[in-house]
C-alpha cells in the first residue's frame, strides 16, 4: 500500500505542469480577444470623422447677394436738329442726371443690374442770326449685365452692356437769342419712348459692405425718337427729323453690399 501511494505523490507534480501551459494560452486568449474589439472601434470613427472637414470649409458662396446704389450723371449728348433750311449743326450742352439701382450676384464675377435714371438732354443750334435750344427729359430703365473683376475686393473693375428703355416726359424748344419769330414755324414732336443700348466700365473702390463707384456710361439710341405723324403747314418744319440720341455720361455714386 505504501508503494502505491508514493507511486501517486511522484506522478501529480508532472501531471498538473503539463496542463499549465495550456491553461495559460487559454487565459491569453481570453484577455486578449475582447481588446482588439475594442481597439478596432476607437481606429473607425476616427478614419470617418476626419473626412467631412475639408467639405465644410470650402461651403462658402456669394451667389444671390443683394446690392443698390445711387448715382449723379452729368451727361452730354448728340441728336440730328433741324432748321426751315435743312438739318442744323448742333452743339452739345451738358446735362445732368440722377439715378439709382438694384443688383443680385448671380456668381462670383457677375450681376444682373435695374437702374432707373432721370436725365434732361439738350442740344444748341443756329438759324440766321438767333441761336434755339432743345431740351428732352426722358426716364430711362437699363437691365445691365455687370462683368466684375472682384466685387469683394478694396478694387474692383466693372464692364457692363445691356438694353434700356426710355421715357419721355417732356420736351421744350426755346429761342436763346434774336428773335422768337421763327419758334411759330417750328414743331417739336418727340415719340413717347425710346430704345438704346446702354454700355459702360467703371471702377469700385472700398469696403466689403460700402463702396464708391466712378465710372463712363454710354447709350446708342436704336430707334427714330421724331414723331412726325401730325399733319403740319407748309410754313411749318419739324425740328428733330430721323433723329437717333446718343448719349455719354460720367458718374459718381455709392454702392451698398448686403
């Protein structure tokens, strides 16, 4: 009986060394396969989070911005006048005129443009030994498509073209020296409304929100603004007869951004 019981005691020590090693890789992979879950889910967010930032940074536009103004035009212009004697040279007088407007940024280089501006033209002619003035008020109302360099720069430079429409709201003719005896032959008839093209450059100097604007304005008139269809006497004579108005304006203004 002794003999087996030594027997035993000498075999349990190498029986319970063999089973540690499994034990112990047991053990590791208990500690080790519920941290690599883990680590996996702190790596992905971080590859996600890192990629909408460069998209949220390059979100800024200025399209649709708002933008009005206001503006003094002193104008000259050119108009074919005539006399009893045929068509008269005329000479220019400078006018003045006013305006403002309304504009949308339709993108970063471009705006579309309503103006409303009154202006009064005249024009100076000779006939014999007295001098007649002719004056025409017209309201006019240019779309203006506007090409800007950097309408969000200290410095911008504009060209702009488009159609305008004008209204006419009064016309006078006056005898300025001699005799008025000849204004009873004269007749001034003027169509109601006017087609041009409107062109222009400019240049915009200031801050982001307030600006000063300084620039050229020009207008070909498209269509004859003489209204002959009134019946008149042989001693009678139309002063403008085919007369197409050109005008060039100057201008000095603000303008406002919003």
């Amino acid at each position: 009986m002794k003999k087996y019981l030594l027997l035993i005691a000498a075999i349990t020590p190498f029986a319970l060394r063999a089973q540690d090693p499994q034990q112990q890789q047991q053990q590791q992979q208990i500690i080790i396969s519920p941290s690599s879950p883990d680590t996996n889910k702190k790596s992905a967010p971080q590859s996600t989070a890192s990629a909408p930032a460069p998209a949220a940074q390059g979100s800024k536009s200025s399209e649709g911005a708002f933008m009005a103004g206001f503006r003094y035009m002193p104008t000259i212009s050119a108009f074919n006048v005539h006399t009893s004697h045929g068509e008269a040279e005329g000479t220019f007088i400078v006018s003045h005129g006013f305006g403002g407007f309304i504009g949308v940024k339709t993108s970063d280089n471009f705006n579309l443009q309503l103006e409303v501006i009154y202006l009064k033209i005249a024009q100076k002619f000779e006939q014999g030994n007295f001098s007649e003035k002719v004056e025409l008020s017209y309201v006019n109302v240019p779309l203006m498509l506007v090409f800007n360099t950097g309408l969000d720069k200290p410095v911008n430079f504009n060209v702009c073209v488009g159609p305008q429409v004008g209204f006419n709201t009064g016309s006078k003719l006056t005898v300025e020296s001699g005799s008025e005896a000849d204004t009873l032959h004269a007749v001034l008839a003027v169509k109601p409304a006017d087609i041009g093209l409107a062109y222009g450059v400019g240049l915009d100097i200031g801050g982001e929100n307030v600006k000063l604007a300084v620039g050229f304005r020009g207008v070909y008139g498209l269509v004859d603004i003489s209204d002959r269809s009134n019946n008149i006497t042989t001693d009678q004579y139309y002063v403008l007869d085919r007369s197409h108005v050109k005008t060039y304006s100057g201008y000095i203004g603000v303008t406002f951004l919003f």
